[in-house]
C-alpha cells in the first residue's frame, strides 16, 4: 500500500504558516476520510483539519508546538483503497517508496525546503500524481485539498509588491525580522507569491551586516600582539561541553516551570506588541454612577421576553457603546497607513472580550448597530458561549471594530486596555461597588448616600481620534448609564 505524505493545507484564511496545537492520532493509528487529526492555530482562529483519506498513520512529522509553513509535510500515512483515488485527493502529496532507505521522516526533512503552495516529492519517490488522460468524473475532495492549481479555481497567487509597497508578510515573520533588525519592506521574497519567509529574512540580515563583520570576510595580515597570542592559546584548548542552563533552584529545592509560547498566547502578545507600537494609544477615565443601570437590569431580568436570555450590565454597555457611535462615528472608524486614508466604517462589528482555557477571545457581533436589546442580549450569549465551550470560526474573530471587556467580573476597578489591530478602540467595564456619591434632587438640594459606582476605562487610537471625540464617546456611555432613558431619546 502506498505511503502519502500529508502536507499543511491553506486552511482557507490566505495566510502561509501555522502552528501545530494538538495531534490527534499517533502512530499505529487508524484514521478515516474526513476525519479530524489534529488543530491548529493560525493568526486567526483555531482549526480542526481533517485527513482526506482512509489509512494508518505511519509518522508524525511536525511535533506540537512547531510553526511551519503551508505546504510542508506535517504526517504520513499508509493509504488503503483505489491507488487512482488516493492520488487524486490531495495536491502534491508526495508518495514514500517502503523499500527506499530512507524512513519518511528523513524524506520529510527534504522536503521541509518545499514551497508554501505545494509539496515536493522525496528525492527517490515519483510524485503521486492522478494518471493522465483520465476522463472519469473527478472525486470529490476537501477543501484545500484538490487537485492541482492549472485545473481548480484555487485561489490565485498574488503578485510580488511594487517598490515601496508594504511587504507581504506571515506576522510571525514580521517578528522575526524585528528581531533581527531587518527592515521587513526591504526584504525581497523569494517566493512566486511575493511573500516573504523567515529564509529571506535571514538572508537580508546577512547581506545587511558589514562585509568586516562577516565570518568569510577577507582581513589583511597584521603583526600578532600578546593578545592576539592569548586569544590564540585560549583558541587551541578544547572548549566545555554546552550544557543548557537550567532554572535556579528555588528555597526548598523547587524549580521554575518553562511553557512554551504557543496558540493563542503567542497570537496574543503578537497582536498586542503590533498594536501598542503602532496605534498611539490614549486613556481616558469616567466614573459613572451604574444605580439605574442596575434597577433597569432588574426590571429585564423580570420581563417575560428577557427570561430565556442573560441580562446583565454588560448588556446595557454594549447597547449604550453602540448609541453613542451613531453620534460620533469615528469612533469605529478604520486608519489605513498602505492607502493613507480613513475608511469611515458602515457598519459597527462589536467585539465582546471573553476569557477562555485557550486565553483571551474577542469575537465579535457583526453589525450590531442592526439588533435591538433583546436580539443584542442573544447574539452576546451566543458568542461567549462559543468562544468558551467550542471553535470560534475566523469570520466570528476577525473584522471587529471595536471592543468591550468587562474587567469588573474579576473584582478590579480600571485599566489602560490595549487596542485590538484594526480596531478603533476599547472600553473597559471596572467592578460596580457601594459607593458614597453626592447626589442632587429635583429640588437641587444635595445629599450624600450609598450608589452603585463603577469606572470605565476608554482607549483608542489617536491617530485618527482626537481628544474631543474620544471625550465625548465616553461621556455619552456614561450619560446613557447612569440614566438609560437617555438612550431611548438618542437612539
């Protein structure tokens, strides 16, 4: 029976790389069409991918925790069934010879140096290709999985960048040539794409270093100096073994615990080191009196229509967040740097901050501005139910314009939220707590008693929010939740 090796598919986002999370299967195990063998994390969301064909799983090439780029070989497995059939399910797939010297995963290790689009054949395997002049009707096939890209409607590669364009890149690459100090615009790809890999990351890093810096440059002869003679005997004597340093060793005799930056984590800090030096960030702070926003949650709470559905203060803050867009909408308004141009957005697309075991999601409402409090209430519960319990898909994590997170539900009071890429702004929700307050009565006599006070903590991007703006939004939220008539007269 033939042995296939199954490569990383583009899982359908246009991105180039991913990282492998969770293996399903192990070797010796047997798998079926369509089933799910292992997840992976992209820079957008979490995804099963299921192996197109019926077999035994030889090798696991890619351990967890690895990203690698769309196209390498991430399994092998021992096909059963219509050799035509197999060949033909899957594009490029590269069959191992069971009688070549090599094991499949050396045979990987060549082809690790594969295209993102398709993976090569091992160097003593032909490739498993559908046989020629074939006329039966075509198998059915998974997505990114078909046949080869001059007979599919596969998405078209897109043309390498103009001269002063900004560069096609993985954001995972992007932190990479950071990190080298290489300029990722000056990078030129090597790919057919035009987007650039962490190889040519390495190559600008190594053509940018200075010709005496580098390892192979030429040096002119120099007379030795008693340096140069203790360098050189240092040089002779056999240096230690490397030993990896290990964590000190605590009182007691207990040690730190490395885990390893990875899934959401990793896309995590990535979007929130992009963002915190990219969009300039300003705070600011409203101390809101929540008394009727709580009574009004009540009364919801007690209403016939409301009982199948979650009411909470949250609730009223996404409600009143999108009333006070309607007055100032660059508050959901898009800085797009590659055009130069503010993109005044139609629709408000609200993102709920959820904690999750995976970390932090932030699934988003799709024109939100659409629903009244009761659809509103639903689509909430829907998708924290989602983000915390399933697979948020990428269409419900991306595309978001604007974010609330309730920091309150963990007893703190503020913070300086930072904004999701792409997104206008951020409000935080603090805990709502017993609190004096001055309050004034019809009358305008003022007295002192026991409210319900909570702060809210506003940041947004003041490239193309001004002070103005960002102070009146945030005044408006107030506004509507310390009276919740107000949002009736506004909306």
């Amino acid at each position: 029976m033939p042995v296939l090796q199954f490569p990383l598919p583009d899982p359908g986002e246009g991105l180039v790389e991913a990282e492998i999370v969770t293996w399903h299967v192990a070797a010796g195990d047997t798998v079926e069409v369509n089933q799910p063998v292992l997840e992976i994390e992209t820079a957008k969301s979490l995804v099963e991918l299921p192996i197109p064909w019926e077999g035994k799983v030889v090798e696991i090439l890619v351990p967890e925790g690895e990203t690698v780029e769309v196209g390498t070989p991430i399994v092998t497995i021992e096909v059963g069934g219509d050799v035509d059939v197999v060949e033909a399910a899957v594009d490029g797939a590269a069959e191992v010879d069971a009688s070549t010297s090599e094991s499949p995963a050396e045979e990987a290790a060549d082809d690790m140096q594969a295209s993102a689009e398709v993976a090569p054949p091992a160097n003593d395997a032909p490739a498993a290709t559908a046989a020629e002049g074939d006329e039966e009707p075509q198998q059915k096939t998974l997505v990114g999985y078909g046949p080869t890209a001059s007979s599919t409607s596969r998405r078209a590669r897109r043309n390498r960048p103009d001269a002063g364009e900004r560069a096609l890149a993985a954001p995972a690459t992007r932190g990479f040539a950071k990190a080298q100090g290489v300029d990722i615009d000056e990078v030129k790809a090597s790919r057919d794409d035009g987007v650039a890999s962490r190889d040519d990351v390495s190559a600008a890093a190594g053509a940018s270093t200075p010709r005496h810096m580098r390892p192979d440059a030429p040096t002119a002869p120099a007379a030795p100096s008693a340096v140069d003679a203790a360098a050189a005997a240092r040089s002779t004597a056999p240096e230690p073994p490397v030993v990896p340093a290990a964590a000190p060793a605590a009182s007691g005799g207990l040690t730190d615990e490395r885990l390893p930056i990875k899934g959401v984590r990793k896309v995590t800090a990535q979007a929130m080191v992009s963002s915190a030096f990219t969009a300039p960030h300003v705070s600011e702070f409203y101390t809101v009196d929540m008394t009727r926003t709580m009574e009004f949650v009540k009364e919801l709470q007690r209403d016939r229509e409301f009982r199948d559905v979650k009411v909470t203060p949250n609730l009223i803050v996404a409600k009143a967040c999108l009333i006070a867009m309607k007055r100032e909408p660059m508050m959901n308004a898009l800085w797009d740097e590659a055009n130069a141009e503010i993109v005044m957005r139609s629709e408000v697309n609200l993102g709920i901050a959820a904690a999750t075991d995976r970390g932090l999601l932030v699934p988003n409402i799709k024109n939100a501005g659409r629903f009244g409090l009761l659809d509103l209430a639903r689509e909430m519960a829907k998708l924290i139910d989602i983000a915390r319990h399933g697979k948020p898909s990428p269409a419900i994590l991306n595309g978001g314009t604007f974010t609330i997170s309730n920091i309150g539900v963990f007893g703190v009071d503020a913070g300086t939220p930072i904004i999701k890429p792409g997104e206008s702004g951020i409000l935080a929700i603090g805990a709502v707590r017993p609190m004096p307050w001055v309050v004034t009565n019809d009358a305008g006599e003022q007295d002192i008693a026991i409210r319900q006070v909570a702060q809210l903590s506003l940041s947004f991007d003041h490239r193309l929010i001004d002070g103005d703006v960002g102070s009146r939004f945030l005044s408006t939220v107030g506004q509507i939740l310390e009276n919740p008539a107000k949002g009736i007269a506004w909306a």
